[in-house]
C-alpha cells in the first residue's frame, strides 16, 4: 500500500507511547476491554486475515469514552466542580455524559441540531444539559467556547487534545496485547476518521511493534478531510458540513495535533461512500454478528476496497461505534445486503466479495 505523504522535518509529537499507557492505567476501572472478533470463513474469500476489534461494545457502545474518563480524571477538583462542557455529534457527548455522571461532574453538550436521535436521548438520560447548534452556519467549537466562557467550563475536545488523543490510543494498547496473544502481528490498522483523535491515538502505539504496521484512516467521500491534508503535507478543511450518513465522521477539519501524529506516522487516507459503508454495516451483521453505525462501519468498508492491497497479510479494523437508530438500521442493512447480492448476481461483486 502506498504511503503518499509530505515527510518530514517533523516537530516533537505532542502525546507520547508513555502518555498512552499511563492512560490506560488511569482509565481502566471505568472502561472494558472489547473483543477482536474474527470471521473465518470471511477471511478466507478476503485472502487475508481480517480481524474486527469491537469498540462498538465498549460501554456508550464507542471508543469515545475512553478519551473522556481521561480528561475528566484528570480536570482540577475546581473544574470538576464546575463542570465541563463537550462538543460532539453524538459518540464524544454521550461518554462525556456518562463519564461525568459516574464521576459527580456536570456536563453541558453542544450538539448539532439534526444530531441522531438515539445520541440526544442517550446524552440527556446520563444526566446531561443540551445546546443545539445548526452545522450548516454555526462553527460548533465557536459555541462551545462561548459556552465554556460564559458559565466557566472546561472545554473537553472530541479529539484535537493530547488527553483525548492518549486516551483513545488505549485501543491501541489492547489490539498489540490481542494479536502477540495470537502469535500475530498486523500488516494494517484501519480506522475511521473524523477529527482523528482515535487514529493519532493507535498510530502511537505503532511503537510496540517489531515491524510497525501500516495506518490506515478512512472517511465518507467528499468529507475525506484528513485524507486530502496528508496528501497535501498541510491541513485541509472539509468542503461540505452535512450529507453523509455517517454523522460521527463530519468533523470540520483534521486536528492540528491528530494531524501532527498522523503525518508522522506517515498514514494513508481512503474515502469511501454511503453505499459501501452500508454494505459493510450488512456484512458485519451477518459475518460477525455486530450492530455498527455507519461512522462505525467506515473503516470496515475501506478494507474491503483495499482487498488487493491486503492479500496475504492481517488487517485490524476497528469497529468505532454502533450507536444507530434501528429503523434507520433495518432499513440502512436491507440496503445494504440488497446492494452485495445484486452486484455478485451481475458478475461484479463488491470489494471482490460473492455476498453475504
């Protein structure tokens, strides 16, 4: 697979493999290790090993809380006082939510207003207090700022902060421990992305390995942010603020710091689109027995479209949510399985694939 980045001279990166792991020790009462889950008889029409590591299941079903007990266990006793207040479009506000309910802390979140209605009711039953912003002509960090400086809160980024990013890096931690359990190690990582806190996170544990395997961040097409500034050696900013299904990956732009690590990293960007990231959702419900959200799914959908470059070798994708509307479910997995039978009966199968 082709690493087309700008490389180097590059600055000190701003969170450290010993950040990553003094976080999981910090955070490991308040979260679980999720399964890697595997699909042998998926793998073997692959032709590579393919192994899916569950977030999904993580408690508030997404990576996102292992961020938020990270910064909320490290705020002041005054912050914590005070309260913290979260910008998101659903995942981050929800583990903020609970975070600071388990912890005592108040919690303000700034959500978009077409924000799903699942994440609303989740974040509002962990006991937190709503701002709604429209993302077609608000800037959401701009009125969480606003927020955080008329009541005194402190601003927990979903992603572009080296306590988030040290935080979600624990997924990281846990995906060496599972496949040296194995007696594996992986040729690739996938991961969707949005502002890319979770990628910038697993990126720095790439350090644990003998031979370092390749980082692979995958978005919606047209909101491939990331993918187009890694090209570019500078941050790119997102043409578009809605019209993807998958709502948890519509970050304005790359982190500055998430972006850092990943260009160091020397990361790849793929985008792919509402259709295959349905497709996967379906895939995933019949060969691993797992509810995805569409942002959740993104990153099984770039593997699938990288078969050829993935042949013989072993690819973690990381299943980052599934916090999904189950109308929206149902009818997203019809579909979708509707999308891979119709293309194997037309001889041109999807991600190489005979279906389901």
């Amino acid at each position: 697979m082709s690493l087309a980045v700008e490389r180097g001279p590059f600055p000190a990166l701003p969170v450290t493999l010993e950040d990553v792991i003094a976080a999981a020790a910090r955070i490991a009462p308040h979260v679980v290790t999720t399964p890697l889950l595997e699909a042998p008889l998926l793998s073997a029409e692959l032709g590579f090993r393919l192994l899916l590591k569950a977030e999904n299941l993580q408690l508030t079903g997404s990576f996102k809380l292992r961020g938020a007990f990270n910064q909320i266990l490290q705020a002041s006793e005054k912050e914590k006082r005070r309260g913290v207040v979260a910008l998101s479009s659903g995942n981050h506000a929800q583990a903020v939510a609970y975070a600071g309910q388990k912890l005592g802390v108040p919690v303000t979140i700034v959500l978009p207003r077409d924000a799903p209605a699942i994440k609303v009711a989740r974040s509002r039953g962990y006991g937190a207090d709503i701002v709604v912003y429209d993302r077609e002509i608000d800037d959401r960090e701009t009125v969480a700022r606003r927020v955080a400086r008329e009541k005194g809160l402190r601003l927990i980024h979903p992603y572009d902060d080296p306590r988030t990013i040290a935080g979600q890096g624990t997924v990281g931690l846990e995906i060496f421990t599972q496949t040296e359990g194995r007696g594996m190690a992986p040729d690739a990582i996938l991961l969707s992305c949005g502002g890319g806190g979770l990628a910038a996170g697993v990126a720095i544990t790439c350090d644990l390995y003998r031979r370092a395997p390749r980082i692979v961040t995958v978005e919606p097409a047209a909101f491939d942010d990331m993918r187009r500034s890694l090209l570019a050696g500078e941050v790119i900013a997102s043409r578009k603020r809605s019209g993807s299904v998958c709502d948890a990956l519509s970050a304005a732009s790359p982190g500055a710091e998430t972006f850092a690590i990943l260009r160091r990293s020397r990361a790849k960007g793929l985008a792919v689109s509402d259709r295959h990231v349905e497709a996967a959702m379906a895939l995933a419900a019949g060969s691993f027995n797992v509810v995805l959200e569409p942002g959740g799914a993104a990153a099984l959908a770039g593997a699938l479209t990288q078969r050829d470059e993935l042949v013989g070798g072993v690819a973690v994708v990381v299943a980052s949510g599934g916090n999904v509307d189950l109308d929206y479910f149902s009818a997203a997995i019809r579909r979708g399985a509707a999308y891979l039978r119709s293309a194997a009966e037309s001889g041109r199968p999807p991600f190489g694939l005979s279906g389901l």
